[in-house]
C-alpha cells in the first residue's frame, strides 16, 4: 500500500500561510508571494547564507572541490525536506525555509569550531549554532532599513529553535514565546531527521572521495550497505566501481527517504491528528524513523565517528581549526580594539563575550584563517 493513500491534498494539520502567527515587526503582504515564500527568499539572500559556502562540513573547502560545504550540505537539506513534505501532504515551502535556516548559526571548521568556540566562551554562557541562527535572523542581519535581522514569520523562527529537541542552550529570554511546552509543527519536525539522512549519506560519499571509507570497508562494518552494494553490481554488471558506489549511495539515500515518509505516515495515522493544534499538544513528535532503520542509522553513526571523524586526516584538520578559533576569541576578548569598530560599538550595551562571538561566529574558513594569520605576523 502506498504511504499517500487515504491523504487529502492539503493535509489538514499542514501549515498554511493565511494562518501564520506574523512577523515580529508587521509589514504588509506581497501582490504574489505568500509569507513563507519571503522567508525562503530572504534567508537567500542573506549574507549568512552566502557565508556557508566556505564553511566546512567535514572537509574543508580547500581541500578539494567536489567535498560537502555547509552551503551544499544546507541544499541538499532543504531538497530532502520538500520531497518529505509533499510526500506528507505538508507544506513544502515552510520546510524549505526552515532547512535553508537551520545551519546559519554555524561558525568556522565545521563542529571543531564550535566545539572550541563553546568551549572559549564558557563563562560567557557558552556558543550553540542553533541559538546563533536565531541571533542572526533576529538581529544580527542588517539588510533592511525597518527592523532587525530578516523578520521572519514566527512559524520559521519557531522551526530554528524546535527543529532539534535540545533547547538547553538558549537564554530563557531568547525563548520567550516560543512555547516549549507545545510540540512544533510537522513541518519544522522533518527537518532534524532529514538533515541527520544527509549527513550521514554524504559524509560517508565524502569520507570516499578523500580515500579514508572505502566501499569494502562500508560493507564489511554495514551489513545493509553490503546488500544494496550487492543488490547494484547485479542491477549494473558494466559499472566500474565508482558507479556501483555512486547508484550504491543513491541507493542508500532513497531507502532512507522512503522509511521516513512511511514511518511518519504510520505514525500521523495512528495519532489520528486533524489540525495543527492537535500536532502540537500530542504526547510525541510524529514525525521519525522505523526501530529498523534507526538501528541501522546508529551503525553508521557509530562507523563514520571511529573511522571517519576520528580518523588522523581530519583530526589533525581538527586541531589546527580549534587551535585557530582560540587564538582569535583569546585575541579579540583581550584587545577589543582589534575589531571593526562597528562591532566595538555593539559592546557596551551587549558585552564583549558576545560581540566576539558573534564577530567569529560570522566568519568563514578562510577569513578566520587571514585573520589569524594576520594577528600573528
């Protein structure tokens, strides 16, 4: 039986932008483009969007052209997301647009660099990308002469602080509002899942291309990679080994895709949910994996950190991007002066710790990398 049967078209407990709860500073409606649709396009065309691009997501970026950056990583996203959510009967334009947010927050080198930027700012109450994203959409954007940040819809400003189930690391203040005793749409759900398909996935390509994962290797630690490799090299009998590989990950990809949908389909089934208030006071997020696969999931998880994440190549990237990220944040928090004035200026009202760490956070590899090497000539 198909996983869409029995859906109507919209589903009634999908997000529709007629009902958005607004902005927080209040702008008329544009001619042809519905709210959500603004947001998309604002965090687009945002500078912190652009600033994904050199990034790292495992690899840095100049260690070879065809490795994810978090800009590529954040498409491949949102991509997923809008397949899931029509697949749903959701609305794919607000999960578009909460999966285009979600890593804005992220600072330099990759989960090295917020690791050590967390750790630099420890008695400052510490850096989460998640928290910084919302800071950035927020304030921190200045595009517009109206108001701060890109004055998103509450509904993709919720999905930035809900979309992970950890709210530990905001302020209490910064959460004001966001109701957290309440369940967020299934919308902003998807997203969590589907960023953890696309990681997984595309490190493991990834971790192919620089030659430390090797198709045996996978099979031998991943018995359900080893039948889809199988089940293809009967398929594709005159591929070479890259093309097995590569309709192996594809493969593997849409096994992954198809079992959220279905799993999440059984699950909203069941829950018999018939609006949007009725999502966010359940008992449970509906929106998940099968027991199957996230047992298969943990597997990978557990693989690409002992041989991928661990491994002597990128942990010795890893080290040189911490040792970067506490030299500037030990750099700027002693000699503020050595900012750009305009964020010298912030810090009266909103105090050191943060400025430097949002002067950081914004930067890309490359330019931490210049800045560095720049306090230190």
């Amino acid at each position: 039986m198909s996983s869409l049967e029995g859906y109507p078209d919209p589903a009634p407990y999908r997000a529709r932008a007629k009902d958005s709860a607004g902005r927080r500073y209040r702008e008329s409606e544009h001619r042809y483009r519905s709210c959500f649709e603004r947001d998309r396009d604002r965090i687009v065309h945002s500078r912190a969007f652009r600033r994904l691009e050199y990034k790292t997501q495992v690899f840095p970026n100049y260690k070879g052209d065809h490795f994810r950056t978090r800009l590529t990583h954040t498409i491949e996203v949102a991509q997923i997301a809008r397949t899931v959510a029509s697949a749903l009967a959701l609305n794919q334009t607000l999960a578009e647009a909460i999966a285009l947010a979600h890593d804005l927050g992220h600072p330099p080198f990759g989960h090295a660099g917020e690791q050590e930027l967390d750790s630099a700012l420890a008695d400052a109450g510490g850096f989460e990308h998640n928290r910084h994203a919302l800071r950035i959409v927020e304030e921190l954007e200045e595009r517009y002469a109206a108001f701060p940040g890109l004055n998103l819809t509450y509904e993709v400003r919720e999905g930035i602080v809900k979309h992970s189930t950890h709210y530990d690391r905001f302020q209490k203040d910064e959460l004001k509002g966001y109701h957290l005793e309440l369940q967020p749409m299934l919308e902003a759900q998807i997203i969590d899942w589907v960023d953890g398909i696309t990681y997984n996935v595309h490190d493991i390509d990834d971790g192919v291309e620089a030659k430390i994962l090797s198709s045996d290797a996978l099979a031998a630690n991943l018995p359900f990679f080893k039948e889809i490799y199988e089940r293809e090299s009967i398929r594709n009998r005159n591929a070479d080994e890259r093309q097995l590989f590569n309709e192996s990950i594809r493969a593997l990809l849409d096994m992954l895709v198809s079992d959220l949908i279905d799993a999440s389909c059984e699950r909203i089934k069941a829950a018999n949910v018939a609006n949007i208030e009725e999502v966010r006071s359940h008992s449970e997020r509906l929106i998940g994996h099968s027991p199957e696969i996230l047992g298969q999931l943990r597997l990978v998880a557990k693989f690409l950190r002992e041989e991928l994440y661990c491994c002597p190549q990128v942990e010795t990237e890893m080290q040189k991007s911490r040792h970067i990220i506490a030299e500037l944040v030990a750099s700027y928090r002693r000699k503020p002066t050595l900012l750009p004035e305009r964020h010298q200026a912030r810090m009266l009202a909103e105090g050191e710790a943060v400025v430097v760490g949002d002067y950081v956070a914004g930067m890309t590899d490359r330019f931490a990398l210049e800045a560095h090497r720049r306090l230190h000539r």
